[in-house]
C-alpha cells in the first residue's frame, strides 16, 4: 500500500529551504531521485530520510511542491504532516533572512514544544 501526494507549498526561496534542512538536520540534496513505493521520482532538491522514503521538492512556476510517499507516517514523523514542520522551519529561515537584509536584530529560539520563536528588535 501507498499513499504518493502533492503538498502544493510557498516555498521559492532555496537559501532559506537549505537553512531550514540544517534547522531540522536534514541532508538536501540538488537534482535527484527521492524514494517511494516501487520506485523513484525525479526531484529538484531531495531530502534523503532514513526510513524505506524520501521527500522531493518540485518546482512548479516559482514554488516547489512537496512529493513523498506519506504511507505509514515514515515521513510525516521527520517533516511534519504534510510537510508542517518543514514549512515551519522554512518560514522562519525566510523571516530572518529578510529580516537581516533589513537592517533588523533578529532572534530565533526553539520552544519546548518544538515551535520556533522569533523575537525582532525594533527601535535604535
């Protein structure tokens, strides 16, 4: 049995997609193939998971889609169901990274539930 979807994501940004892998130690990897049941798919970036799967990112017009194999919870157990903590952690990439670029003071914690807080210092 398998269950191959499409999660259609806002992620554009491959700095912050790379810097949200390192967040979640996850080893990315630029044009590839990503495991799933009775077979491969071609990816632009694969995050490669211990486990009998993988999760491919697909561009699609300026976003990538997420495509994994979501069958027994293999890979919602590292990403997230339906990739939630993998776009967590790339949204808080992407808000410090403009943030920087900004001029601004930017704080990102872990939580003890797992989230990602970010504290942004305004004012001189």
């Amino acid at each position: 049995m398998s269950f191959v979807g499409t999660n259609v994501t806002s992620i554009r940004d491959e700095e912050a997609l790379k810097e949200a892998c390192k967040m979640l130690a996850l080893t990315l990897h630029e044009n590839g193939k990503a495991r799933i049941h009775n077979g491969t798919i071609e990816a632009d970036y694969v995050i490669k998971l211990d486990g009998p799967f993988d999760v491919g990112l697909i561009k699609e017009g300026e976003t990538y889609s997420i495509q994994a194999d979501w069958w027994a919870g293999h890979v919602a157990k590292v990403i997230g169901e339906k990739g939630s903590t993998l776009l967590q952690a790339y949204t808080a990439a992407a808000t410090v990274n403009v943030a920087r670029a900004q001029g601004k003071q930017i704080e990102m914690k872990r939580v003890e539930n797992g989230d990602i807080k970010l504290i942004l210092r305004a004012g001189a």
